[in-house]
C-alpha cells in the first residue's frame, strides 16, 4: 500500500504531486487539505468583497495566496486559474467573467473535493 493509497479521492489535486511536497506524510498532507479548506473556501466571495470596496490590490493579494497554497496541495487547475485571476487584478483590472467563473469552478472542484474526502460539514 502506498502513501496514496491512504488518502480519499480528491478531485482536482494531483495527489503524488501534493504527498511529494508534504514528505510523502498522508497525515500532514491531510492536515494542510484541511487546514486550505478553512482559510480559502470562500476565497471567491472574499475577492469579490475586496473588488466591490475597489480594492485591487487585496484581491491580488488574495489570488496570489490561492495561487502559491494550490501549488503546494498539487492542484494544478486552480493554481492556473488562480494566476489568470491574478494577472488580471494586477494594475487594477477587473477580471473578466470568464477568468473568474473558471477560478470558482476550479476552487469548488478542490474544495468540495477536500470536503467529501475528509468528512468536513459544510459552512454555512
């Protein structure tokens, strides 16, 4: 059995990718899905609320962190999409309808995905 073996499925997150970077260690790869789940589930209502106080800086901000935390879980479509985000908040841009339906979808993919294979209730 191997450290994969160990871990639910988890759409979105290439789950090798994401135990190489945690040691090969299922349970602190579990501990950093958990803790990702908690700290960016509503990544795309917070950017949304930064965008509306005209804020383009935060939410670039915002992206970036989601982009650099979904590196580091191995979802490399939401780390994609989270760059497209970014580069278009940059210099004050807002981004456009598509780049930011892609970025919700990706992150709901990771999200739910973290949720089903971990057990967590959904937030309200």
């Amino acid at each position: 059995m191997t450290a994969c073996d160990e871990l639910p499925e988890l759409p979105g997150i290439d789950k090798v990718d994401g135990l190489r970077r945690m040691m090969n260690k299922p349970a602190l790869f579990e501990k950093i899905l958990r803790d990702f789940h908690a700290r960016l589930h509503d990544s795309p209502q917070v950017i949304c609320a930064t965008l509306a106080n005209g804020d383009y800086s935060t939410a670039e901000r915002n992206a970036h962190s989601v982009k650099g935390l979904a590196g580091t879980i191995g979802a490399i479509g939401l780390q994609d999409a989270a760059k497209a985000l970014e580069h278009e908040l940059h210099d004050g841009h807002t981004p456009s309808e598509a780049t930011f339906a892609q970025f919700e979808k990706e992150l709901r993919t990771v999200i739910d995905g973290i949720a089903a294979g971990f057990g967590i209730e959904p937030t309200t």
